[in-house]
C-alpha cells in the first residue's frame, strides 16, 4: 500500500488539473494584454470581435483556413484575385487553404480584415457582395484596392453594404422580380457607360 502512494499522487495531480484547469483565466475583454501569450501556442487566431446581433465581444478562434474559406464562400473571389490582394503565390495560398503554412503577420491581418467584411455583409444578407467589393466606387478604386493599399475603413464597408439594399429595395419595388416577361435590350443606351463591359 505504502508504494501506491507516489502514483495516487501522480493520478490526483493529472485529474485535478484536468477537471479543474491550470488555474488560469483570460478575460474576453483583455484580449490584448495575453494574447501574444497564448497565440504561438494554439493552431486558430485569437481576436476579440463584435457579435453583429448582440453588440457584445466573442471570441474569433477560426484559423487562418477558416477566414480564407470564409471569403471564398462569402465574397467569391477567383485565387488570382487573393494572390494579388495578399501579394503572394498560388501555392502560398492554397497551402494556407490546406493548413500546410501559416500566414505572415502583416498577410493575416488582411485575411482576418476580409474575413469580416465578408461577415458583415453575410450579416446583413448582401448577395452579391463579390461584385460589390470589386466596383470602383470611392474615387476611382474598390474596396479590394483599399484593403490592398492598407487603406480601408468599415464607413467602406457600410456604405457598400447601404447601397446594396437600396438597390435591391428598387429591384423589388419596380416589380422586375416577379415579371414574367422575357428579358429585352430596349433599357441599353446607345452611349456605353465608361467602363462597362456590355455591348449596345
């Protein structure tokens, strides 16, 4: 019996640490101060978020696989578009994608930053929101261009996202969704709008 003793020990010390923790606690509202603590320890990104619904601080624990896949399925673009974006190779991003690498500091910063540009309009049930980021709208550059050049700022962001309800509030009032009529070219300008794609 007196040789079981070391080993009981040694079984209450694990169960006791299993069941009840190292005795440490991370506030959700002091995220900054320990999370370059814990952050080389752990495979997901740690970052404190604002709940859309809620207003209140959530834990973003995806990791750097799970906002590219997010962006993928949210904002749709092509791979050449985040090789350019992040100014990286194909390989460097679909070894991210699989979980072989981990992203640079400053690359992770815009995958998390376009990883909640694509919640946000996921929130706010924006359908195409992969057309919108890439609409040069503020003076001549889209909010691709802006996240690229370290300039974006979620008034983008909401104003993009304003824009697209009010256009399809529009859709919906001018009776077009529920027409039964078939398409017709009579709407087209004979005078293109500079930049357009489409042929009169």
């Amino acid at each position: 019996m007196q040789q079981d003793w070391p080993s009981a020990k040694t079984v209450f010390a694990v169960m006791g640490m299993i069941l009840a923790g190292t005795g440490s606690v991370y506030g959700l509202d002091r995220t900054e101060s320990w999370r370059h603590h814990i952050q080389p320890r752990v495979p997901f990104i740690l970052d404190a978020a604002v709940a859309s619904t809620s207003g209140t601080e959530r834990l973003d624990v995806r990791t750097a696989s799970e906002h590219i896949e997010s962006i993928r399925n949210v904002l749709n673009p092509a791979i050449t578009d985040l090789v350019g974006l992040f100014d990286v190779s194909r390989q460097a991003i679909y070894k991210w994608l699989s979980g072989d690498s981990t992203p640079e500091p400053d690359k992770l910063n815009r995958i998390v930053e376009l990883s909640r540009i694509a919640d946000a309009f996921q929130a706010a049930g924006v359908s195409r929101a992969g057309a919108l980021i890439k609409m040069k709208t503020f003076a001549g550059r889209s909010l691709m261009d802006l996240i690229q050049s370290g300039e974006n700022r979620s008034e983008h962001v909401t104003a993009l996202i304003s824009e697209a309800k009010a256009m399809e509030a529009s859709y919906k009032q001018s009776g077009l969704a529920t027409s039964k009529s078939k398409p017709s070219s009579d709407w087209q300008s004979s005078i293109s709008i500079p930049g357009s794609s489409e042929s009169v």
